[in-house]
C-alpha cells in the first residue's frame, strides 16, 4: 500500500506567509506614523509623498534583478539576505534626521527589499503542485494583508509608549528573527529537505508542472514571449496603485475628507487589509474550484473581471456618499475586492512562467511597483491642485475598470507542461 504524502510544503508556506507579513510592517507603520515624521522633519506633504515613492521606485528598479538571481541561485539564500536587509533597514529609518537622509534610507531600503514576492513565487512553483497553488497564493497575501491590517492599530499603540523612531527600531528585530529560521530550515528543491517524505516529494514533483530547464538567453526570451504578459502587467498597475493609496494616503484621506478621529480612524485605517486577508484566501479558494470545474480561463478570468468590476463600482460610490463611516466601508469593500484577484494574478504568473516564475512574476510586479511610484504623488498633485481628496479615489475606479477589461484579454490556460 503507498504511502500518503506528508504535509512539510505547507510549513514552506508558513514560513512564506510569515515573511510576507514580517515585510509589510514597515510600509504600513510608516503611513501610519508620517504626522509625527513630518511634524519632526519639518516635511511637506509633497515631499512625504516622494519618501513614499523612493521606496517604490528602488524596488521596481531591483524587483526583475534580484528574481532573475533567485532563479539562477535558489531562494533560500536570497530571501534570508532580503529580510536581514529589511530589518537593518527599518532602524535605519529610525535615524534619519532631514528629508534627504530619510529619502535616501527609504531608497536604499528599496532596493534592498525588492524579489521578496517573487521570490515566493518561485518557492511556490518548486514546492505547490499546480491544484493547490491559487488556495496557497490566497493565504500567502492574506497573511501580508492581515498584518498590514493590525499593524496601524499595534503602531498607534507602541506611539504611546516609545517615540516613532523606537517604533522602527522594535519592529526590525523582528525580521532577523524571521531570516535566521528560514536559513536554517528551508532547501530549494523538496528533494533536498530532510522533512519531505518520498511519497510527497513525488507529489510534488509529478504536479507541480514545471518543464525542462532551458538555457539562460532562450529563458529570457521565452519571458518577454509570454503570452498574456502585457494585460497581466497593466491590471497589476491598478492593484498596486489602489493598494499604495490605502497604505499611504488613507489616513489622511478619512481625516481630511471625512473627519475621521482617534478609534475610528484606526478602525476605517486598517480595514481594507483586515477585509483583504479575507478576500485574499476566498479568492485563491474560488480559483481553485473553479478551475477544476470549469478550467484555468473561465476562472482565474473570472474572478480577476467580477472582482475589478465591482470594485470600481464600489469605490466610486464610496466618494459620492455623504455618510463617512458608509463611506470608509465602500472604500475597504472596494479594495478588499481588487485583492481578491491576487491569487489569480500570481497562479497565472507562476503557470505561465514555470522555471521562469520568479522573473515573470517580477515583471509582473515591477509593472505593479510603477504603479505604487505615482500612486502617493498623483494623489498629492490632484489634491493640491484642485483641492479635493475625492478627485484621486475617482481616478482608482477608472483604473479598476481598465483592470476589468484586461482580465478579458488574459489566458491563463496557456501554462507551461512538463
């Protein structure tokens, strides 16, 4: 009688889900305590938007790099170095003292960082067999999502005890925590890990569809050839343009606009997040019953159009009703819908990249990381030119509907096979 396959992948994706959510610590706190940085470092709101940005943007610059060296080295080493950098980084931010110091921080911070979630694409495409991969990409990103959700509320309070910069300087421990664990237990082929049983590793290996190594030029060329590629970065632009809002602006958005406060602020602050985790693990689930029913196109397009769909349906009545709490609810609801397609977005990435799914994923999200650049400062220029914070949330819900319509041009079923 054979026997049953053992459960180690699912400890890779606790650990995956876990450095997901160590990584959006510092994204978050930082919205959440940029009052207090640019009360101390004398910062406009222009130039907190550009310290937003300059991460952004050193990460879409380094994102394609630093996959194209996961794919050639494996990740354990690479992401134990992405979070010990984090961590040395999230002090550093402690220390700036003007607005170059703590632009450049950010910056090299950036840099630093970039791959993380390609990374974990990657490690996903070695260790998930393909059925089980859009429920595992769900509870990757609802763990980032879950921790960003709780994070302004844990912020608000450790701004209590210690000043902001103490804030930094606690949460960096936790990432070197995080690295050391993973180097020291994770291997890059399931064939390699103590842990892995025969049976699982033939599991593994048998579905998770990956095809004959190539060399590294026909690789390359077989990544800008992707078919689907282009539509898959540009609804990615609008998911990651949507979510730098809710991490950076937000906040200001509820005070300013809708005269939120204290509790409720941090309430409406974090919901998006809180209902995204939500989003995130139903969306890979519904992606993956679907598809076996009704296979990969009907699905994963399925969801990636509904969901976009409705969410610049959603977002757009959020501005026009006078209620605030109303308001923050339609907003979260909105985002939360447009991370129910990041399953989809991912599993198609990965699918369609196979031993190329770290770069296609970073391509994929570097489109992302260009969207994240301008989504601070558009919304800066919008509010200071024509003076409403209504103005930038209206052209989100355009971008949600461009979203939905490239959802109609992407075929996830042309997957790379053994």
């Amino acid at each position: 009688m054979p026997l049953a396959p053992g459960r180690a992948r699912y400890l890779v994706v606790a650990g995956a889900v876990a450095m997901a959510g160590v990584t959006y610590l510092d994204r978050v706190s930082i919205s959440v305590l940029a009052p207090s940085i640019m009360r101390d470092l004398r910062l406009t709101q222009i130039q907190m938007s550009y310290v937003f940005s300059a991460f952004t943007l050193a990460y879409a610059l380094f994102e394609i790099p630093t996959a194209w060296w996961a794919d050639r080295i494996g990740c354990r080493r690479v992401l134990a170095r992405i979070v010990v950098w984090w961590s040395g980084f999230t002090m550093l931010t402690a220390a700036a003292f003007s607005y170059p110091t703590l632009l450049s921080v950010r910056f090299l911070f950036g840099c630093g960082e970039a791959g993380a979630w390609p990374c974990a694409a990657r490690v996903f495409s070695r260790w998930i067999p393909v059925r089980e991969r859009g429920r595992v990409q769900g509870v990757f990103f609802a763990g980032a999502h879950l921790a960003g959700g709780l994070t302004p509320g844990l912020v608000a309070w450790m701004a209590t005890l210690v000043p902001w910069r103490g804030v930094f300087v606690l949460l960096g421990f936790l990432g070197l925590a995080w690295a050391a664990l993973w180097y020291l237990w994770f291997r890059d082929e399931p064939r390699e890990h103590a842990a892995v049983s025969p049976a699982e590793r033939d599991l593994i290996e048998r579905e998770r569809g990956l095809p004959v190594e190539h060399g590294r030029h026909e690789a390359w060329r077989e990544v800008w050839a992707t078919r689907s590629l282009l539509p898959l970065c540009l609804q990615y632009f609008a998911n990651t343009y949507g979510f730098y809002f809710f991490i950076t602006w937000l906040p200001t958005y509820l005070t300013e606009a809708r005269g939120l406060r204290t509790a409720e602020l941090a309430l409406f602050s974090g919901l998006p997040l809180l209902l995204s985790a939500i989003a995130d693990v139903t969306g890979g689930m519904t992606g993956d019953a679907l598809s076996r029913r009704f296979g990969l196109r009907i699905a994963y397009a399925g969801v990636g159009a509904g969901a976009y769909l409705l969410a610049a349906a959603l977002m757009l009545a959020g501005t026009l009703t006078p209620n605030a709490r109303i308001a923050g609810v339609l907003i979260a609801v909105a985002g939360a819908l447009s991370m129910f397609t990041l399953a989809a977005s991912w599993a198609t990435a990965v699918g369609l990249g196979g031993r190329n799914a770290a770069v296609v994923s970073a391509v994929m999200n570097s489109s992302g990381q260009v969207g994240g650049i301008l989504s601070p400062i558009v919304l800066a220029f919008l509010v200071g030119r024509f003076g409403s914070w209504n103005l930038p949330l209206h052209v989100l819900s355009g971008l949600y509907l461009m979203a939905f319509l490239c959802w109609l041009f992407i075929h996830p079923e042309a997957q790379k096979a053994e």
